[in-house]
C-alpha cells in the first residue's frame, strides 16, 4: 500500500515520531488519535463487533505506545498501527467465537412465530455499526481508507460473510480488499510467503462468493451512502410503521426477502412468511409506534419506538437495517436495544 505524503506532512509526521521515541506521551495521544477510526472500522472489520473494536484499538494503541521505540520508520506509522490492530484481533479471534445472525443457526420460522421469542444475548451476535463512526470528526483526523468504509465491504451482508472465514482468512481478504494493501506487505505483516497470501486470498473470494446475495455480487462501484431511492424507501418503511399497516410494509417487501431478528434466534424467509408474521401480530397490537431515521453500515436505516397501551411515553425497542434491491427491500435486520449503544439513540420520545 504504497501512501505518498507531502513534504509538510512528512516533517510534521516526523517530528511527532522524535516527540514519541523520546518518550513524550502528549505528542504521542496527539499522533494516535487522528487515526481510531480508521483503526476502529478496521478491527470492526475482523471482529463483527463495535464493542470489541472499541477495546482493541485502546489495546492497540497501549502495545504501541509500549513498543514505540522499537518504530524505525520504514514504513508509515499509520501501517504500522494497522500490523498492531491486524495481530491483535488475531489473537482475539483464537478464543472467540464467530459472530451470528439468526440465518447462520437457527431455521427460518416459515411464518409461524413464537407470541415471545427469547431474547438470547449470550449468543456472540454481529452487531451494527453507525455510520456516524465512518467519518473522521476533525480536519487533522485521518481519513479512513475509501473501501473501508464504502459500503462494498461495510454492509452486514459482506460482514456476516467475512465471519465464515477462518481469521488469517479473514485478515488476508481484509487487508487485501478492504485496505488495499500489497500481497507482499500482507505476507510481511503474517510472516508468511506471497504465495501463501495469494492462495489464501482466492479461498476466502470463493468463500465470501457463496455467502453474498447474488444481487450483491454485481456491485461495480462502492457506495458511501443511502442513495436518494433507498431514503425514500425508508421514509415509505417508516410510515407504515407508524400508521400501523401491515400491508403497506409488507408491499415494500421482494418475493425472496428476509426479516431477522437478534438477539432472538429468529427469521423470516420470503414475502409470505413476513406476511404471515403481521398476520398474527398486526403493527400496533402492542400500542403506538414512532419511527427515527438512522443509518448503519452504509445502508437506511430507522429506530423503532413503542408507547405501550395505557402509557405515555415511546420507548426504543429496536433499530432496523434495510437492505434495499431494485427498489425493494430485500432485507430487514431488526437489532434490539442491547446491540446498538453505540448508536446513542435515545431511549425514549
């Protein structure tokens, strides 16, 4: 991944690094800080989880600090950063379990739900993640690498895909694809040969072909966010909701499209079966509902609310993420209030 950087950024980049070997810890919080985010999304990226990417980059960032003498300067400092998170999250994933989604362990309910489906937050769920994060907060913050944060490698489709690989896999495809780094500097980082990389490399592509939609393989450029079609289609989306009409949801709906639903183990597969979902459980049946417009992952996104019958305020329940194919929704991911804190949404209207 070959970076070029002008003069001035050179010198500055230099004189932090001489501030850091000597041992200076503002300069070097001042250093690090311009790139969480990018390093966030990256170890999102390896992990399916906000939370953990959270605690990885302030481990990511300690082994750093703790090792930034040993920086020589053979490379940018921001690759160097990315080697650290890459090893770290490796040695996260010896002894975690891959994230989920209910269509990765449990059938589809073919239409025929449970009146309360169990809520279990003990299952390593893949989480959302806000698409606020995906930017930087300040001119002097690093950009994060363009496919990194396009939609092409952040939609929870290409996420839940990436957690059927084994993780040097799952570092290989990521690094490669998603970082854009060399086969070379990919083998450096895993002290292995360019081959291996390579070989490696189409394993996973074939892996992650057989796991991704067949309408999400045909992408030819990456998106940064909802087009002006999908925002439409979710302010119809919210609508419904609120109005409480089940058949104007289910109208926005494809043929083959999928509702899930963490941290319950439960799905829906097909227009039919969601069908039949609001059929024993109308929108509404509970009390009014309210709708927040969001985004997750590159892709529209709402926050649901309920106000309970015989009560006066709207509670969160939910976040929807919608998959939009053609201008239809072709997936609905409905993640409950425990998996979206990092979405500071507020808990009631």
């Amino acid at each position: 991944m070959t970076v070029l950087l002008s003069t001035t950024a050179h010198d500055e980049e230099a004189a932090a690094l001489a501030a850091v070997r000597a041992g200076d810890a503002a300069a070097f919080a001042a250093l690090t800080e311009r790139y969480r985010r990018p390093l966030q999304v990256h170890c999102y990226h390896m992990l399916g989880s906000v939370e953990d990417a959270e605690d990885l980059v302030q481990e990511t960032l300690l082994r750093a600090w703790r090792a930034r003498t040993t920086f020589e300067g053979r490379s940018l400092f921001r690759t160097w950063l990315y080697r650290i998170a890459t090893n770290a999250c490796l040695n996260t994933l010896e002894r975690a379990p891959r994230r989920v989604l209910p269509q990765d362990i449990v059938p589809s309910a073919h239409g025929e739900p449970r009146a309360s489906p169990t809520w279990n937050t003990e299952i390593p769920w893949l989480q959302p993640y806000p698409d606020y994060l995906l930017e930087p907060v300040a001119p002097t913050e690093a950009e994060p690498d363009a496919l990194l944060v396009s939609r092409e490698t952040i939609e929870l489709a290409y996420l839940a895909a990436l957690q059927h690989l084994p993780p040097r896999q799952r570092a290989i495809l990521v690094l490669r694809d998603a970082l854009g780094w060399s086969a070379k500097e990919t083998a450096t980082l895993l002290e292995s040969s360019v081959a291996s990389v390579n070989s490696a490399l189409q394993r996973a592509r074939e892996t992650l072909r057989g796991r991704l939609p067949a309408s999400r393989q045909d992408w030819t450029a990456p998106a940064s966010a909802p087009t002006t079609e999908e925002r439409d289609l979710l302010r119809r989306f919210m609508s419904a909701f609120e109005r409480a009409d089940s058949a104007a949801l289910v109208a926005l709906m494809r043929e083959d499209a999928r509702w899930a639903m963490p941290p319950a183990a439960l799905w829906f597969d097909g227009r039919a079966a969601i069908a039949g979902l609001f059929e024993a459980f109308p929108l509404g049946w509970q009390g009014d509902l309210r709708m927040l417009a969001s985004a997750a992952n590159r892709q529209p996104a709402a926050a649901a609310y309920l106000r309970l019958h015989g009560e006066s305020e709207f509670r969160l329940v939910s976040l929807n993420v919608l998959r939009v194919v053609d201008g239809a929704i072709a997936e609905v991911t409905t993640f409950g209030p425990p998996m979206v804190a990092a979405f500071h949404l507020p808990a009631t209207l």
